[in-house]
C-alpha cells in the first residue's frame, strides 16, 4: 500500500501526526495497545508546504522524518521549493500510484483552499489531482471544531524568568544561533531547530514550549463543513483515527 502524507505549516498536531505516522510504518497502532508489532509493507511519500517545512524544524522533526520516508522510491520526501510552482511530483496522483492521500495537519489556510478548489502550492496541487483521479484523501484540520482545543508552541523565552545574564549559555552555544538580543534575548524560529539544548543550559528555567488555548472562527468551522460535503473527501479530528481506515483496508 502506497499513501502520501501532506504537512502543512501548523504546530498543532503535527507531533500527534508524526507519532502516528511512524507508529504505522512500524506496524504498531498508535496509542496504548497490546497487539504485537507487524512487519509493514506500507509505503509513505511525504509532500510538505514551505509553511510545513519551517514549523517542522520549529519543533524538532523536519530530519526524524526519515524514520517514516527513507528516500527510495514513493519513500521520499518532497518540499515545496524544491517542486516549485508546477509541482512536477504531483503528477503521480493522475497516474493512481497511491492509494489514499493524508493531509496532517491541515491550517485553516490549507482548508480553505481545497474547499474553494484553489490548487497553488504543493499539498493542494497533491489534493486536487488526487480527488481528479478518485483517490481517496483524508484530511485533519487544525481548526474547525466548536470549542477551544490546547495547541503546543515552539520554544521561547519567558521574559520574567529571564535574568539578562551576560554570559548567556543558552545563546552561546545555540549552534544555529537562534538566540539573540540583549538584555532579555528572544529565538529566531525560522533559525532554532527544536533540539531543546537551550531548555538544558539555561538554570533559571526561562525558557520552555508552552501551552495555548485556542478557539476556531467561524470561517474556519463552516470551511469544514464544506470539505465534509466533497466528494472523496473525509475529515478526521484526530491523526490517529486514520489508523482505523487503513487498519480496515477501506480506504478505496
């Protein structure tokens, strides 16, 4: 079996996909379970949006994507500016190679444009040739749920346990030199690479991830709701329900 998993620019979900991702390569059903793992035939290619790329190395997964996609063939992984705009990989889906599509986390921006049929960027180009030649595709939005969910943010620095040390070991070390600024520095995000060495180093506990409750808008929720109504398409609310399709074998 041969499934593409398309990541868009969202923190939210997006360990809780990777996790489930690699849980399914292992043949290992993701969350408690007593089962014994299975030797997989599954095969992954992973297509990710410029967005996707930046918060995946935010948060420290961009290179443990290789433990899922080992670069062989319908093993690789694709980025954005390396497909440019035509997006010359996405033609595989016109040719059916693969047998369902997962998009994992999908913004409200990404929603939005499969909902309205803008096909611009890659993972949307991967969704409408997709849906084009009756592949399935099953698609997690981050936003579009009543109710406010709990979203995980990438490093920062608080600024009220920060003591503006001069020696700065955090910032001294950063081998990306993500950490900047004086007396109280901050992170570059699109420099830190999520390893959490500076989390390590600094004794005042100052900096740390955090934890932020958000709330979708109304937009997002009826753009749901839209994607609901398409043809070839599922909505998930979690990564690993899409654990119960493939195990089921019914995703076309």
């Amino acid at each position: 079996m041969k499934i593409a998993w398309c990541i868009t620019g969202a923190g939210h979900f997006l360990k809780e996909s990777f996790e489930a991702f690699r849980s399914i390569k292992k043949g290992v059903r993701p969350g408690p379970s007593n089962l014994k793992p299975q030797p997989s035939t599954l095969k992954i290619t992973i297509f990710i949006s410029n967005a996707g790329v930046e918060v995946l190395r935010m948060y420290g997964i961009f290179d443990k994507l290789k433990e899922i996609s080992n670069g062989e063939y319908m093993e690789e992984i694709f980025t954005e500016k390396e497909q440019g705009s035509s997006s010359p990989k996405a033609g595989r889906f016109s040719l059916r190679k693969y047998d369902a599509v997962v998009v994992s986390p999908a913004t409200s921006n990404t929603v939005a444009k499969i909902a309205y049929g803008i096909a611009d960027s890659l993972v949307t180009n991967v969704v409408s040739l997709a849906s084009k030649a009756c592949i399935p595709v099953y698609v997690v939005p981050t936003d579009g749920f009543p109710g406010k969910v709990e979203s995980e943010m990438p490093y920062s620095i608080d600024r009220e346990k920060c003591k503006g040390c001069d020696d700065c070991e955090p910032r001294d070390r950063c081998k990306e030199e993500a950490i900047y600024g004086a007396p109280i520095p901050q992170i570059d995000l699109l420099r830190c690479n999520g390893c959490g060495l500076c989390l390590e180093l600094c004794p005042y506990g100052a900096i740390n991830g955090g934890v932020v409750e958000i709330k979708a808008r109304e937009i997002d929720i009826r753009n749901v709701g839209l994607l609901r109504k398409m043809e070839g398409i599922t909505v998930l609310e979690h990564p690993t329900h899409f654990f119960l399709f493939y195990k089921k074998g019914n995703l076309c």
